[in-house]
C-alpha cells in the first residue's frame, strides 16, 4: 500500500509517519485484497491540529476521513476512526466490491466546470485594443461567467444502494451516476438534515 504523509507549513516527525503507516496498513490488510493509496494532510489551526485522509480503493471507491484534535496524534485517531466506521458499517459489500471492482463496466466520462462568480465583462465591438462596454450595454448583452477550471470526472454504473454506500465512504455531498436498473442519469445528495436526496433526470 502506497501511503503519502505530508504536512502544511509544519514539520511531521518519522514516528508519526510510521504510525500512520502501521495504522493505515493494518487497515487496508483487514478490509481489501490489494495495494492501495491513501494521502494523509496535516495541518494546524491555531491551537489545534487537523488530519485529513483520502484512501483510493479500487476503481471509483474513495474513503474520506477528517479529525481534529489538541496534537496531531490524536488528530490522525479521529480521522481514521471515521473511515473505520464507516468501513464497518460496509463490511461485507465493501470487500465485494473491492475484489469485483475490475471486473464492472468501465465508466462513462462526464465533464465538469469550475465557473467565477463574476460574469465576464461585455466588450464593445470594436476589434483590437476594445474597451469594456459603457454601463447601459449590460441591459442589452448577456453576460457569462469565466470558466476557471475543467475535469473529466468518471460517471459510474451502480444500483442505487452502491451509490449511497460511496457518498458515504467519500464523505460527499453529491453523486452522479447511472443507475443500473433503468440505465438513467440519477444524482443523490446529502440534505442539510444529514438524509440523501435524489434527482431522477430521466431518459439520456
């Protein structure tokens, strides 16, 4: 298992690292068959220190843990004790999908932007060196924001059970995939109450 320890703008000492290693080890021993990767991020706050860990297990599946605490010890505990649980609660479906995961239909890919909040400014049509255009041009042009960044993020084939079990483990607040079933473009997402939501959009 290949594991990234890193520290932002402090200093992480190598028995912290092998603890991290150990730890992430014998947990990815216990619940999967293969290598895997993981990045953990420290950091600090103020009076307090905050972990961050990423575990990529097999095609699709990511694992999510955050903690904070006094030391960062005691903060890398916290987060990997949230990804523990959460891989306890899916257990058994979790190891399937792990050793299944080469095996799935390869996912489509979709496209996603990054826009500013901003619109772009309308410009007078004037050719080289334009000027923006004077205030009352607004009301006749339509603006549109900048886009600052573009991905190409996998979108997965899964029952509707597979897809709450990966926003769970990511600890994310959205997924899109196609729902197995019925083959359509579904969206589910975490409410502000902690429930999932779900966007069925149809035939596509």
């Amino acid at each position: 298992m290949h594991i990234h320890v890193s520290g932002k703008q402090i200093d992480l000492s190598d028995a912290l690292k092998h603890r991290v290693n150990a730890h992430l080890g014998n947990l990815a021993e216990r619940y999967f068959d293969k290598a895997l990767e993981a990045d953990v991020t420290f950091s600090k706050a103020r009076s307090f220190f905050t972990c961050d860990i990423n575990v990529h297990a097999g095609r699709g599946l990511t694992l999510r843990g955050e903690g904070e605490a006094a030391d960062a010890n005691a903060a890398f505990d916290d987060a990997a004790e949230h990804i523990a649980k959460r891989l306890r609660r899916y257990h058994s479906r979790v190891t399937s999908h792990a050793r299944t995961t080469q095996k799935d239909v390869a996912p489509e890919i979709g496209r996603s932007y990054v826009l500013s909040g901003t619109p772009e400014t309308p410009r007078s049509k004037k050719g080289r060196g334009a000027t923006a255009a004077p205030p009352e041009a607004y009301d006749e042009q339509e603006t549109f924001p900048a886009i600052i960044a573009e991905h190409t993020p996998d979108i997965p084939q899964l029952s509707v059970s597979e897809a709450v079990m990966r926003l769970d483990l990511a600890a994310s607040s959205i997924l899109l995939f196609r729902n197995r079933k019925n083959q359509q473009i579904n969206v589910i997402f975490r409410r502000e109450d902690g429930n999932i939501g779900w966007v069925d959009t149809g035939p596509s």
